[in-house]
C-alpha cells in the first residue's frame, strides 16, 4: 500500500458565496471545522474554534500559549461563549498533556507496540482491509457505527449522532485539504474509522469510532497501528497527534495510547470561565450542589468534566513565577 494512502484523499473544491471565506483561513483545522459548523475567532495570538460545549479551544493544539487575561475575558464576552480553554505557556492550571509520536531515525514497526498489544494487531492485520472509507460508504454506515460507539462509550455527540449533521461533517471533511478518513473494513463493511487531519508537518488523529461486533478482531488496534505507521514513514511530516488528555478519567485510553509508542507530553491547561458563568458556579450553593450529584452519579462523564472544569478555572491565572 502506497505511503500516503491513509493520509491523503482527494478534495472537492468549495463553491458558492462562502468558499472565499472558509478557504481564507490559514489552519487546516480551523478550515475544517468551520465548515462543519463551528464559528472561529482570531484573537489573543492564537486561532480558536467554538466547541459544542460553548467553550472556544486554541489551535494549533501543540502551541503553548500565554494570553493577556483582560483580552480573554473581552473574547469570552464578545463571542458570547462560557470560556475558554487553552495549553499554557506561563499560566498555572490543569496538570494535562497531549498525547505525540515523533518521527524517529528507526522505522515504525510492529516491535515499537507493547507486546500485549501485537497479537491484537496481527489478529487486525489479518481480519480487515486499511483503506480510506469513501464518502458513499460513510453515509451509508457512518452514522449506525457512531451510535453504536457512544451508546457503548456512554456518551452522546449530535454531531456524530443526527443524520444531517453526520451528513454535513462528512461533506466539510471531503472539502477540505488534508482531511481523511482511514477505515477498516470487513469485505464492504465498515467495522471502524478515524477522521484525521494533515497540517503544518503534524498529523492529528481527531475522532475514533467502532463497530462492538467486529472488536473481538481488534480493528482499533489494527487501524492505529496502520494510520501511525503510515504517518511517521512519510517524510513531510513530523509528528502525530492523538489527542489531548480528557477532563475526565481514562485509564484504559491513556494505557491504549501508550502502548503504541505515543508519549503523553505534558503541560498545564488553563481555563477562564465568562465572569458571570465563574461567579454563579463558584458560590457554596452551587459548588455542594455539584458534589451531591457526583455522589449520586460517581461514573457521570459530564459531570466529572464540570468538576474538572471548574477546578482548572479556579487553578488558572498567569504564574508570575514564569
């Protein structure tokens, strides 16, 4: 299979009165979630994007960032948004990190997986076909894997989860330069994709999603050891990204992620609420009232993730130790 197989795929142009706009942006990422619907702001020497949770997230995702808390709050206000979050250069925070494979002088082999999970690959390896999944198939099957997934993962996304939404995701990514979605497939069945995006030297790995029935044949393991393989033998790039460390427990992705070689690098992440939004959920009341409801729903994901957000806006402000 050529090198760029996973990691390129063909692009329609974009057309109509907006194509200038979205194809104006200098960000791959910002470009593609744009078009999927998400409103991106320039401010604070950095891009942001809106993420659904009304929260604006800095990108690149790997540059470190030490903004001006006056013109934060004006960004919040102005974009009408809950907060933001963002990597930290000078600022206390969040212990946090995001998860990156360098491209190394050794070759990118089955030997570079833990040894628990090379079985697992091979077994992948020798159950389903690696290729990018083509727009037909994802209309036809996207939408019952991601519900699938996050009926599994005990989570919801309407993105994933809506057919029009899922239907305009899928047409931003194939309108947009660098998007992909490498899969694995059983014959003509999709058992598992990732959406991935190339920019400036770093391949980020963005989404993740599996068929139940197809996992005891491993087509996660399969398709991320193909998909890093892939990237770190080609030479234009230079490291893949995996993601950033969720705001709530994860164990068993954090180790999954490992053992594959990636490391998680760490570094602080910073929150700033709206000042009203900080001040309703930082009283006594409100903060008992959040502990009641932990207790009652200890393995909650949106609520850890509140807890977590609301603990790292606490903890953030410029170190002036830096």
């Amino acid at each position: 299979m050529p090198i760029n197989t996973l990691l390129e795929v063909p692009i329609r142009a974009a057309s109509g009165p907006d194509a200038l706009h979205l194809c104006a942006s200098e960000s791959a990422l910002a470009r593609f979630l744009e078009r999927r619907g998400r409103r991106i702001f320039r401010a604070c020497g950095a891009t942001w994007y809106a993420a659904p949770c009304r929260f604006l997230m800095s990108l690149p995702y790997q540059t470190m960032l030490d903004p001006d808390p006056a013109e934060l709050r004006y960004l919040i206000c102005e974009a009408r948004m809950l907060g933001v979050r963002f990597p930290a250069n000078a600022w206390t925070g969040l212990e946090s990190g995001l998860y990156v494979l360098r491209r190394r002088e050794r070759e990118y082999e089955i030997e570079s997986v833990h040894p628990k999970h090379r079985p697992r690959v091979r077994r992948g390896l020798q159950t389903f076909d690696i290729r990018l999944a083509s727009l037909d198939e994802l209309m036809a099957q996207g939408l019952a894997l991601n519900l699938n997934t996050m009926a599994r993962q005990g989570r919801y996304d309407p993105e994933f989860g809506e057919k029009r939404r899922w239907q305009k995701l899928v047409e931003a990514a194939f309108s947009s330069a660098g998007v992909a979605f490498p899969a694995a497939f059983v014959g003509s069945r999709l058992a598992a994709y990732m959406v991935t995006c190339r920019e400036n030297g770093w391949l980020h790995i963005l989404h993740q999603m599996s068929r139940q029935e197809d996992l005891p044949n491993f087509p996660n393991h399969v398709l991320t050891y193909s998909v890093t393989r892939q990237a770190l033998g080609d030479p234009t790039l230079e490291a893949v990204c995996y993601g950033y460390v969720p705001l709530f427990a994860a164990d068993g992705l954090h180790e999954y992620k490992l053992r594959f070689g990636y490391e998680m690098v760490p570094h602080r992440s910073a929150i700033q609420l709206h000042p009203a939004l900080g001040r309703a959920l930082n009283n006594p009341a409100a903060q008992w009232a959040l502990r009641r409801l932990r207790s009652i729903r200890p393995s909650d994901q949106r609520l850890e993730t509140i807890e977590t957000v609301l603990k790292g806006a606490r903890a953030s402000r410029p170190d002036t130790r830096a």
